[in-house]
C-alpha cells in the first residue's frame, strides 16, 4: 500500500513538472493535455484520473508553489514572535529563505510568478488570497523591525515593494540574472550569491549595520 501511494504522489509530480514546463514554454491555452501527457510518460487517462482536465492541472500546479510558499513566510513570522530578538532582522531571516526554497522550486516559482503577471481572471481569483495572506505577513515582520529601532531610508509600503519584487524577479527573468551577475536561479549556488545581494541592498536601505541577517 505504502509503495503504491508513492508511486502515486512520484506519478502526479512527473505531469506536474511537465506542466508547469509546457505551460510556462507554450502557454496554457496552447499546451495540450496529451502534450503533458506525452512529455510525463503517462497516458491521458492519467492526468484526467489525477486532476479532473487542465484547469484543474493549473490549479494544483500553482497550490504546489503558493501554499509552501506562504507556510514557510507564515512559520518565520509565528517563529520571529515567540524569540522576539532584538538583534536579528527575521523579515530578512524570512526573505533568505524564500529564495532557497524558489531556487529549489525554481520550475514552480518560474511558472507561478508569470502567472500572476498574467490578465487571467482564474488565476486572479485563485491567487488574491494568497497575495493579500503575504502582504499581511510581510507588513507584520516589517513592523516588529521597526520596533526593534531598525530605521529605513525610505517609505515602508516602498521598501516592501521593493523586497518582494526581489523576491520573485530572478525567477521573472532568469536569462538577465544571468547575464549580470552570472548565475542562474536553478543552480544550488543561486542561493547563496542572491542572498548577499539581498544583503547589500538591505543595507543600503536602512540605518542599521549591526543587526544580524542570517
């Protein structure tokens, strides 16, 4: 029994993987459920049993990213409440690891990201609730910085903008990533060369240089 659900969950993420590749390299009108199909090794009967048609594939596809996505901002947040240390920044602790957990996701969060930039009334209504679930945690790790006497050189809402545009940038635009700086979003190493731009730019947008980044 236990081999056969793994079989199972290996199954439905080879068709997702070769979903998100298809929609995010053809789009998701113009890819096919027989081309995901195909490119999985399944057979349509498959992908039809495990996610009732395509929109139901785009759904799961996109609640594979967004809800580690928010649980992992949500448990930095939770954890940054019950230590409460003065000295560490735990929304930049958060943002260090959103870009290791994009990196390992790097597929999802490529496709998630273009999505959401995208004028599809679905997508909109599906992902309001996780963008408006984000935002508010994000607000809330910002303010107890700011209790903490760390000072930003610009306007909060602004800073935040910027944050989260970082975030999710590299995955938006993986080939001028690249080309700039010379590494790619899919490679371990992204991580820990993109965290210390992270950290440069933190740096250059607040007053503080003793509190602890991770």
């Amino acid at each position: 029994m236990e081999m056969a659900i793994l079989q199972q969950r290996e199954t439905k993420s080879e068709v997702m993987i070769a979903a998100v590749d298809l929609f995010y390299t053809k789009g998701y009108h113009a890819t096919s459920i027989r081309e995901i199909s195909s490119k999985a090794g399944v057979n349509v009967a498959t992908v039809s049993y495990y996610f009732a048609g395509k929109q139901g594939l785009l759904e799961e596809c996109l609640l594979a990213f967004f809800e580690p996505y928010l649980d992992l901002l949500q448990k930095v947040a939770d954890s940054s409440i019950l230590k409460n240390d003065p000295t560490r920044s735990h929304m930049m602790e958060a943002a260090f690891s959103l870009i290791e957990f994009q990196q390992q996701n790097h597929r999802f969060a490529r496709f998630a990201w273009r999505e959401v930039t995208m004028d599809s009334q679905m997508v909109r209504e599906m992902t309001s609730c996780y963008l408006r679930k984000e935002q508010y945690i994000w607000k809330l790790l910002l303010a107890q910085d700011i209790e903490k006497g760390i000072s930003i050189k610009i306007s909060p809402s602004f800073f935040l903008i910027q944050l989260t545009s970082m975030l999710s940038m590299p995955f938006l635009q993986s080939q001028t990533i690249q080309e700039l700086w010379n590494i790619n979003p899919s490679e371990k190493h992204f991580t820990r060369e993109y965290s210390c731009i992270l950290r440069e730019w933190y740096l250059g947008v607040t007053c503080e240089s003793a509190i602890t980044l991770g």
